[in-house]
C-alpha cells in the first residue's frame, strides 16, 4: 500500500470520525425552541406570559406524559417550557389549569410564596395557601426555587371531561391564576413543577419531571 | 514447578518442535466468513428483533400505554442485538459446531489485516483489538469529558440542559469505568502475558476472543442510552432514581451486565492462563511482577463483577417486569443496589490500580538497570490489596444511610488497604533510589504516574476518615480524587505500557520526540485541570450539578481550559501512533530498550507460536547491573544474557564458549 494511499485512508478516516462527532454534538444541543418576551419589549413595561398545564399532551413522543405549554407573543401555543425575559421587570403570568389535582406529600409547598405581594388570584380570588386536602387538591406547582417563587395550582374536579390533548381551550374545565414577580438580573434561573406528577414512573417523579419541554424549564433573562 | 538448573546434558523441552503452520482448509469465501462487518448486521437485526417482541409482548401495559417508552423492548433489543452482534462475529459457531455433533476446522493463522475485524485464537491480535477498543472508549469518553468541562465554563450561563449534562456525566462516568476496569488486563494482559510466562497460546482462547468482542458490543450498548435520553444517575445507577429513570437506564444495566461478563471471562482465563501454562522453570519466585498484578487482578475480575452482573439483572427486572428488589416501598431496598454495587465498585478501583501498578514495576527496572526492590513485597502487596479491597466497600455509603456504628469498622479497613499499597509505592522507590535512570518516555510515565498516584492515594486517605468523608462527599473533592488514582495512575501507567511494549505488539517505533511531547502536556495539563479541582470541591462545589457558585468561575475556567490541553495533547499520541505504525513506519528492533524480560527475546514481529521451542526459565528477569546475573533463559537456541540482549545462538548440545567476554553468563551452560 502506497504512503499516499495511506495518507487518504488515515485523513478519510478522520473526516469521518469528525462528521460523527459533530452530528452528535448537534443532537444534544437541540432543545425546545425559546420563546422571546424580549423582542419589542420597551424599557419599564411588564410583560405578559401566559402558559397552560395539560394532564397528557396527546402527540409527539411522549403524548400520556403531563406538560406545560407555553403562549409566544404571537399568541401561538408552542410546546416548551423556555423563555427569554428582560432583566429586572415585572412579568405579569397567566397559568391556565386543564389537570386534575390530588393531596399533597408536603403541604410546604401549597403556599404562595415570591410573588409581588406574596399573593396569587385563582379564579379571580386571592390566595395565599392552598389546602390540598380539600376540594381538587393541587395538580402541579409553578417554582423558581432560586427566586424563592412557589404558587402551587388548584386542580380541576378528576371525574369531569378534562382536555386531553393540548393545546387545550377554555372550553375544557380549567382553573386560571393570575400572579407577578420581577425578573433578577442576566442569568438563566430553572424553573419547574414539585408536585411528582409523572404518572407511570415511581413515586411520579420520573419522566416529564426531568425533562425540559415538559414539566421543568428555564428562565433565560437578558439585560 | 521449579526445574533442576544443574542437571549436564539435555532437557526435555515440552513441545520441542514448533508448531507447524496449519494449511488452510476448503473455506467460504472471505468475506462470507465472520467478521465485524456481519456483527453489526446481527447486532442491528437482533435489536429490530428483540424491541418488536418486546413491543408484542408489553404494548399493552397500563404503563407503557401511549408513554412512549416500553422498557421491555429497549431491554430485549439490546439484548438479542448483543446476541446477533456475538452471533455475526462467530461467536457461537464453535460450541453450536459441538453441540451438533461437528467438529469445527482447526484455527489457521492469518496474517492480513482482515484478522483484526474476526474472532481470533491468536492472543496477540486480541491485544492488539482490545488496544484499539480501549482508545476508542478513552476517546468517546474524553469527548463527553470536554463536553462536561465546556458547560462548567460559566456558573449561570449554558450550553446543555440540566438532562442532558448529568446525562453526559453518567454516560462519561460509565464508558471510562467500563474502558479503565479493562485497560491494561485487555490490551496488555492479553497481549504479553503468555510470552511473559513462556506459553503459546491462552488456556482459553476462544474465550479470550469473546471477551473482546462482548466488550465491544458492551461499549455499543452504552452508548444507546444517549439516544434513548440518558440516565440521571451518574455512573453509580443509583436506586430508587434508577427505577424512575427514562429508557437510557436500560442501557446502562444491560451495558454493565453486559461488559460484567466480558470482564468475567478475561479474568478467568487469564488467571487459569497463569496457574496452568507456565513454561518450565517460571516458578512462582520468578512470574514477573506484571503477572502477578494480572493475577491479582483476575482475582477481582472473577470474584466481584459477577456481583454486578446479578444486580444490572434485578435492576432490568425491576424495570420490566415489575419486580421489587430496589424498591422499598414494595418489599425491596435500595441499600441493596448500593451494597451490591460497590461490592462490585471498590474492587473495581483495584481492578483498574493493580495492572497499573504493575507495569510501572515491570518497566521500572529496565530503565534504572536496577533489580525491582523488594520483589516478593510487591506481589505480596498486589495479593494485598486484593484481598482488602472486598472489605472496605461500605466507605463509599458512610452518607448514604448506614448504620453509623458500622463507619469506624469500614474507616478502619478503609485504612488499612494503605498499607499493602504503601508496599508497592515503596517498592517503586526502593528501585528508584541511587539509581541512574533512563528518562525515556515509558520512564517518564511511571514517574509521572507515582507522583499522580501519591496526590490520590493521599486525598483517599483523608476520604476513608468519616469526618472528612461527611464534609466532602458528593463534592467535587472526590471527583478530583479518583480522577488522580485512576487517570493519574492508571491511563499514565497505561501509556507507559504502550510506549514501552509498542515496539514488540506492532514491530514498529514509535517516535521519540512526539512521546514526549505527549507526556509533558499530558502531565503539565492533568495536574492543571484536577487539581483545582480539589480547591472548588473543598469550597463547596457539588459532583453531578451544572451550575455552581459564582466565586468558583476561575478555578473551574482554569481545569476547564486545562482539560481542553489536556484532550489536545492525545493528539500527540494518536498522531504519533498514526504516523509511526501505518503512515511512515519504521522497523523496531527486537530488544529495544535492552529488557530482560522473556517476551523481548523473541523475534519482532513475534510469530504466532509465540515461542520456536517452550523457553526453560533459569531466573526471574530483574537482575540488571549483576555482572553474575544468571541468563533469563534458554529459550532452546538462544541464551538471554544479563543485560537482557540474547547472548549468542546455541543449538541443543552445543557447548557455550565458557569465559568469551560480554554479557554471556561465564558459567558452565545450561542447556
């Protein structure tokens, strides 16, 4: 075997050694799209983000698995739990509830808590606990834990025609809360649901609660 | 086993005549015949296989109904994709061949390339392909390690998800444990323990083949999980996370299971290699203390990884067929993973030290050209260390929920394994001491990887203690820690080991320069990426966590740059190799470093009889600078002198010239 020969074997070789590499490299990169509150947004102003829990997305890889969605400002549901916010301004959240609830392990988590005035509306009501004992119980939780934001999310009635398949409407039985919190400075903070709520894993802590795109997110926040 | 060294006239010298070459017999076509090639057609076919049965036989579980993940098809088609991986590499032709009554054709020696892709009875092709395996897991695993460092530039900004990075641990944590427990037992085990102990061939060597390619279709296992989303566990695959865990879980019980019985199978026939086919003479007095670290280590192998094995079984289980081993809620445990585990887990740490330990005692002598210190201290420590290893396993769950009052019994034997590794430092001194010392690149190694290898072992001992063992655990202190005993030590030994025995596997040198090149960024950079590591992990920072505290940047920006070195200098070795054995190759000389050792005084490249008579060992191989030294042994027509370079051609009967000057042993002949 020639040395040229050899040189184009050994340099082939590793052409191919690279491509593999990089094709792997771009599959665990990708991610749910981020959805950008930033873009037109004007110094001072809140800003408005409204997202939805669904018991089962219905589609795609995963559709038993329970997910939040998030609204972009064009008013599109898009399936991920990322975002991009302005530093240090007052985002006005919306959740819309399609899920049932249940009792929770730790009723630590039932407070509201690191949101402006320690308050969240549910249903147009201000709340400040929620005792999941009673009524629907608590579906999920809407956390920041490194911002100390908790505000846990009353669930619909288990035995009523819940949306199954998201985007959900407000046709479907829902619950809506209605809180505020300012964003920190530049970082990325993660945020996630603490309710275990991953049917069909143990303990339901398995699945869509490790997954970003589903029950846990990030806050990405821009100066 | 010893031989009467005085007895006049001739020995008997069992298979006096050496092998004839088997001609090939009427053969399928070559490329009809097993090859890697066809295993991975079996393994892809056997997976399609095993997930649609799987898919028949669970679609109709409640959980896995509409979730997009059944764990019995992962499991099955990992499993019969292993199965057709063996299966198209001929694995199983020789023992379906004899349960039908046939009898296979006889294993014909090849020499193109086309043998380094087939299951081989050769033990030195199996060195060579276990070489290749091993940098291709060192590789893969290093890639994920700057994949790890690159998103630890930043405390707050990222480049993965906070799932994929402890999957990029896991799956770099698992790959390196995998590659490390056979790093040097596969390649250089493989390789150089018959021609050190004056044997043919392996007791087993279909074995030995297969325990090569099980671990190849391990390392393919493993690698699934990246596609099927990962694991959250870090390498230890801890319950009751394990059971939670998505699909990627699976392919990290069905992979360790998997590579568990490649590991089993090296160590048992290695060891029944070195029991049984000693040559003649090669007393246990003189087995060269790289043996001896292989039988130990054999001891290892056989005796914990079964435990692994049984438990990536009960964890399967519990993810398939709804069994309650780790689960405690249902009648289970998860302590029982855990126990079972590092059961497995802290012989694993000696599985991957000893063999290190032990090249740096075998090339030591060479290039001080003294005896190796305190021989029979040595093996004595190796045997040891084994030995303690299977007591000290409950120091890796001091946090983890044992009973309290068992610390200070496991702090104690924890500690007391310091002493037989004490042994073989001091046995690396001892050789060293006013010694004139060749600073080679192999030497350069064993050096770097004593120091690297003191920095572990010390920190290990501050781990053992209970006290500090409660402030550091999980943090990036124990990472550091274990980064220095096994990289440091192990991968440096590991290098030494190729640098000094590449001249004898490939028959080609490598380049001089570049070595060394790649030994001082190697040395310079590890050194500059874990032992910040040991600063940030005192402060506070946690193992298996992708962001950290702010006032960490700089030292965790500095291992991380280090790190990027640290990857580029293998390079060096990977260029030099490239370059020195397939692009421009020179010729190596059969002796090149001037060993005693009985695998130099063979031809290069050595022949696949290994030996043209069974060699009669006279002495162990570490007499340098003893002008009476007596040979090494008579190899049927050659006497190897003291200084290790083959004296002068003697046939049987001929009488050496008594007295002729040189190295020749001026006593009366043995022959």
């Amino acid at each position: 075997m020639s040395s040229a020969w050899r040189v184009t074997t050994a340099v082939g070789l590793f052409a191919v050694a690279v491509v593999g590499i990089i094709f792997a490299v771009l599959g665990l990169l990708s991610q749910p799209p981020t959805v950008d509150f930033t873009a037109g947004h004007s110094a001072g102003q809140p800003v408005d983000v409204t997202l939805q829990t669904v018991g089962s997305y219905g589609s795609g890889d995963h559709p038993t698995w329970v997910s939040y969605l998030t609204e972009s400002p064009q008013g599109q549901w898009v399936h991920t739990t990322l975002w991009q916010l302005p530093a240090h301004t007052r985002v006005n959240m919306t959740i819309y509830n399609y899920d049932s609830g249940s009792p929770l392990r730790n009723q630590q988590i039932g407070q509201v808590t690191g949101t402006i005035g320690h308050v969240a509306l549910l249903n147009g009501k201000p709340v400040r606990v929620i005792n999941s004992n009673a009524g629907n119980g608590v579906g999920h939780t809407f956390s920041i834990p490194t911002l100390g934001i908790n505000v846990p999310l009353y669930g619909n009635n288990g035995n009523a025609n819940l949306c199954a398949a998201a985007p959900c409407t407000v046709s479907s039985p829902h619950q809506i809360f209605k809180f505020s919190f300012t964003t920190p400075g530049p970082g990325q903070y993660p945020w996630q649901c603490f309710v275990p709520c991953g049917l069909g894993f143990l303990f339901g802590n398995g699945g869509p609660m490790q997954t970003i795109g589903y029950m846990d997110g990030f806050m990405k926040v821009s100066a | 086993m010893a031989i009467e060294t005085t007895q006049p006239g001739g020995i008997e010298y069992p298979g006096e005549e050496a092998p004839t070459p088997l001609q090939p017999v009427s053969r399928r076509s070559e490329w009809l015949r097993p090859h890697a090639g066809w295993a991975i057609v079996g393994g892809v076919v056997g997976y399609l296989i095993g997930h649609w049965l799987g898919n028949v036989i669970a679609s109709g579980y409640i959980n896995v109904q509409g979730s997009g993940q059944n764990d019995v098809a992962t499991v099955l088609g990992l499993s019969l994709g292993v199965a057709g991986f063996l299966t198209g590499i001929g694995a199983l032709n020789y023992p379906l061949a004899k349960m039908i009554g046939r009898e296979p054709p006889p294993a014909v020696p090849e020499h193109n390339w086309v043998r380094y892709f087939r299951m081989t009875e050769d033990h030195k092709v199996v060195g060579l392909q276990y070489t290749v395996g091993v940098l291709l897991f060192l590789f893969t695993g290093g890639l994920l390690a700057m994949a790890i460092r690159t998103e630890l530039l930043s405390p707050s900004s990222h480049v993965f998800g906070p799932g994929i990075y402890i999957a990029l641990v896991g799956e770099h944590g698992t790959i390196m444990m995998m590659m490390a427990s056979s790093a040097v037992v596969g390649p250089l085990g493989n390789w150089l323990v018959p021609l050190m102990i004056g044997t043919r061939r392996m007791a087993y060597p279909r074995v030995e083949a297969f325990s090569f390619w099980i671990f190849l279709a391990g390392y393919g296992v493993i690698l699934t999980a990246l596609f099927f989303g990962g694991f959250p566990t870090g390498w230890t695959g801890y319950a009751p996370l394990q059971t939670q865990a998505s699909g990627g879980m699976d392919s990290y019980l069905v992979g360790f299971a998997v590579i568990g019985i490649g590991m089993i199978c090296a160590g048992f026939n290695l060891a029944a290699t070195i029991i049984n086919y000693r040559a003649p003479g090669m007393t246990w007095s003189r087995v060269p203390i790289f043996v001896w670290a292989v039988l130990a280590t054999t001891a290892l192998l056989t005796l914990a990884t079964p435990t692994l094995v049984v438990a990536g079984l009960f964890g399967v289980l519990d993810r398939t067929a709804e069994t309650a081993f780790f689960v405690n809620e249902h009648g289970g445990s998860n302590f029982l993973w855990e126990n079972l585990f590092w059961f497995f887990g802290h012989p694993e740490v000696y599985i991957m030290a000893l063999p290190g330990f032990g090249i740096v005692m075998e090339i030591m002598p060479v290039f001080t050209r003294k005896p190796l210190f305190a021989y029979k201290v040595a093996a004595a420590g190796m045997l040891g260390v084994a030995l303690l290893s299977f007591f000290v396993w409950q120091h890796h769950i001091f946090q983890s929920g044992i009973n309290p009052d068992m610390r200070p019994l496991f702090m104690l034997t924890t500690e007391l394994i310091s002493i037989p590794t004490g042994f073989l430092f001091l046995v690396a001194l001892g050789t060293l001491w006013k010694a004139k010392i060749r600073f080679d690149t192999p030497m350069l190694f064993c050096l770097g990887m004593l120091f690297n290898f003191l920095i572990g072992g010390v920190t290990g001992v501050f781990l053992s203690d209970v006290p500090v063992n409660v402030t550091v655990h999980g943090s990036f202190f124990v990472m550091a820690h274990f980064h220095y005993t096994i990289m440091g030590g192990l991968i440096f030994a590991l290098f030494a080991g190729l640098y000094f025995w590449i001249p004898k596997m490939t028959g080609k040198t490598m380049n001089k320069r570049l070595s060394k090149w790649h030994f001082w960024t190697f040395f310079t950079f590890f050194n500059l990426t874990f032992f910040p590591l040991f600063l940030v992990g005192i402060l506070g920072q946690p193992r298996r966590v992708f962001e950290y505290a702010a006032n960490l940047q700089t030292l965790n920006d500095i291992s991380t740059i280090s790190a990027y070195c640290l990857g580029a200098s293998f390079f060096f070795f990977i260029i030099n190799f490239i370059w020195s054995i397939y692009l421009i190759p020179h010729d190596a000389p059969d002796n090149p470093w001037d060993s005693r050792g009985l695998e130099w005084q063979t031809p290069t490249p050595v022949p696949w009889f290994n030996f043209e008579h069974i060699p009669v060992v006279l002495s162990d191989p570490y007499h340098y600078g003893e002008p009476d030294a007596p040979p090494v042994a008579d190899l049927g027509r050659v006497l190897v002198s003291a200084g290790g370079a083959p004296a002068e051609a003697v046939g049987h009967g001929d009488v050496s010239p008594p007295g002729d000057g040189g190295d020749l042993d001026p006593r009366p002949p043995i022959l």
